[in-house]
C-alpha cells in the first residue's frame, strides 16, 4: 500500500511478518532495490521494507507496472496493486502486502512536517527529479514545480510505532538512499535510530547536476565520527558498513 505521512500509525506494521527492516529512500520508477529485498524470503527471514518516493508519477508506476509509456525492463520491479514483483513483463514473484509499506513523501533534515518544491525532470528519466534545482549539467528539463511534504526518517519511524524495535532488536537493519543531492540529508534525518543500522547504500556525488548538494567531505566525516567504515565506493554510490 502507499500511504501519506498522516495515514501512518504502528497498526499497520505486523510485527510478526519480519525479521529484518530495510529503508528505500527514492524508490524511482521501479523500485529495483525493494523488489530484490522482498523476494529474499526463508529460514533467513523475511525483510519489513519501508519506501519513500515523493513522485507521483513514479508512485503511479509503482502502483501499477509499467505500460507503453514504460515498456517492461529486464530486471525486477514492483507491481504494488498486486503485491507482486516483475520481470519484463512476467511475474516472478508474490509477496506479503504486511512486508511493504510505501510512503507518499520527500525526505529531508527537518522537525515534523514541512512543505517543499520539488523539481519533476522529463519523461527521459523523471528519476533525477529532487529537491535541489537541477542544473545544465544534468542535461534534462524541469518539466513541473510541485510541491511535496518533507518529513525525516525519524519521523515516519515513529509515526510507525517501530522506533523501539530499531533500538533495542537486534534485527538487522539496512538502508539505501538515492536522493539526488540529499542523501546526507536524509542520513542525518534518521537521528538516534542512526546507530541501529548495520549498512547503508548511498549516492553521494551528483556533481554540477544539482544546486547546492549536500557536501561530501562533510558527509563521510560524518559518517567516520559514527563508526562506519566505507566498504565499497565508485564515483557515485558507497556503501557504509558499521558493526554492532
């Protein structure tokens, strides 16, 4: 289901349909990292999956599956009406509607809930839609100037109901960040929880794309002075590990 920040509530989360939690912050158009959360089922437990998207036109996608707009892709992706998983158009899997909660919002560094612009790209790749003003660099248009609700990781945890689980389970939690500019943003917007995540996945260079990204030197420190240890790096994404 895809919920609104105010239609969260710790009802809607069977405590006992997971053994682990995983966060997927700018799930796009196919949500490719949550599909593949989702069929890893079995003795090693099944994953609560949270994903934010604040594009409603990837929301709609997600809801639905791609169609002649969005021809099938060869690899996985998600058919939320369905609570099914595709593969160029067949369906390869069936999972728990408990394990996916989807969530209707930007996230950002801030108390409560705030109002923001967000910038909606062209149908070339309506993912690099974000928070911050593309630039030239990026080499697609603004197609539309919307406006999204921005809340922080910490809130929709708590607005769940599963801020004690985080701290005091030890149920592995992970998290992967794709946020165009944000992603440090949206690390540090998961507060105390912060310290129960044993690997999170993030973009951290956009380069010129964007105006005024989160900056990267500040971001790894960050992540230095709480523990984690880089794990995997390229020009774009790293992955940081910290034991618990």
């Amino acid at each position: 289901m895809i919920y609104e920040i105010e239609e969260l509530h710790p009802d809607l989360i069977e405590k006992a349909s997971f053994t682990k939690i995983a966060f997927d912050v700018g799930m796009a158009i196919d949500a490719p990292t949550s599909a593949t959360w989702l069929k890893q089922t079995g003795s090693a437990g099944d994953y609560l999956v949270i994903g934010i998207e604040p594009h409603r036109g990837n929301l709609q996608c997600l809801r639905e599956s791609r169609t002649d707009t969005h021809p099938p892709v060869n690899f996985d992706y998600l058919k939320i009406n369905e609570n099914a998983i595709y593969n160029n158009g067949v369906k390869v899997h069936e999972y728990n509607p408990h394990n996916l909660i989807v969530v209707a919002a930007a996230i950002d560094d801030v108390e409560g809930v705030e109002e923001g612009v967000f910038y909606e790209t062209d149908s070339r790749n309506i993912g690099c839609s974000s928070l911050l003003r593309p630039t030239v660099h990026l080499g697609l248009t603004v197609e539309k100037v919307s406006r999204v609700k921005k809340v922080s990781m910490a809130e929709i945890i708590e607005r769940l109901g599963i801020g004690q689980i985080i701290l005091d389970s030890p149920r592995a939690v992970i998290a992967k960040t794709d946020a165009q500019g944000k992603d440090f943003s949206v690390v540090r917007s998961f507060g105390k929880y912060l310290a129960s995540i044993g690997r999170i996945q993030c973009e951290y260079n956009v380069g010129k794309q964007y105006e005024s990204p989160d900056d990267q030197t500040e971001f790894f420190k960050f992540m230095k002075d709480r523990g984690y240890t880089i794990m995997a790096q390229d020009g774009y994404d790293v992955q940081f590990d910290r034991p618990l």
